[in-house]
C-alpha cells in the first residue's frame, strides 16, 4: 500500500484519486497515519462484508438464546421494581 504525506495528497489530488481507484492509499500526518483513501468499490466490497459478519453474529446470538429488546426491557423492569 501506497502512503502519502497529507500535504503531498493534497497537493495532488487527482492524481491520489486515480491512485486510490487502483489500491487503497494510506495517508500520514506529521508521520503518523490518520486516513485511508480507497475506491467506492472497495468501500462497498468492506460494507458488504461488514454487513455479512453482522448477520452472521446475529444468527450465533439467536441460536444462543440472545434476549430481544422487549425480554431485556421486561427483565430489567422485573429487577428493578423487586
């Protein structure tokens, strides 16, 4: 992966977009990374895998007997209110 400083991205900033629709592109400050600059279809690609394990960890959370919004909130009021 490509690293530029932030005044060398910002100086070149086509040219950093056309690098970035290629492979993503770590940017640094003062030597210390703070950004990534990559295509939207690498973005999208990282949301959809994002979104993937999200379902994933649902479906172990139900199969583990996770308790709903509405069981927590009764649960919680039951303590409460004892």
């Amino acid at each position: 992966m490509k690293t530029l400083g932030a005044s060398e991205a910002k100086n070149r900033f086509g040219e950093l977009l056309d690098l970035a629709r290629r492979e993503p592109v770590q940017i640094a400050k003062k030597g210390r990374s703070v950004a990534i600059m990559m295509s939207i279809e690498e973005f999208e690609r990282f949301l959809d895998l994002e979104n993937q394990f999200l379902a994933l960890k649902a479906e172990q959370a139900r199969q583990e007997g996770f308790v709903g919004i509405t069981e927590s909130e009764a649960l919680l009021s039951e303590i409460l209110n004892a």
